[in-house]
C-alpha cells in the first residue's frame, strides 16, 4: 500500500472502483480508510458515496 495522507494531491490513473471521479482528473484525499480513500475532484464529487478509489487507482501529484 502506498502512503497516501488526507491531502495529497492525486491524480485517477485507473478506475477499477467505478468511481465517478474521471481517470486522468487531479483531486485531493479528503478521507482515508482501510484500503481506499475517499478523492475530491472539482465538478465530480457531488455524491459522496461515487468518488472512492483504491490506493492502486491513484498516483501522487508533486507540486509545481
């Protein structure tokens, strides 16, 4: 498992969870579980029970 934390910036590299989060779209980890996180995308996190993904889907986001 890799060590996301609540606020890290992620980008969706894959959507295996059917997230409605789009693959490729840049978020922020707002909840962290056992093996998901809950990912806030602008414009795509309107339910909050649609925007999970697994730890595998997601890939850290450095800073410009």
């Amino acid at each position: 498992m890799k060590n996301f934390k609540v606020g890290d910036r992620v980008r969706i590299i894959s959507n295996e969870s059917e997230s409605d989060n789009p693959l490729g779209s840049v978020g922020i980890i707002s909840y962290i579980a056992y093996n998901d996180c809950r990912v806030v995308v602008k414009r795509y996190t309107d339910n909050n029970t649609c925007n999970w993904s697994h730890f595998d889907e997601l890939e850290l986001v450095e800073e410009e």
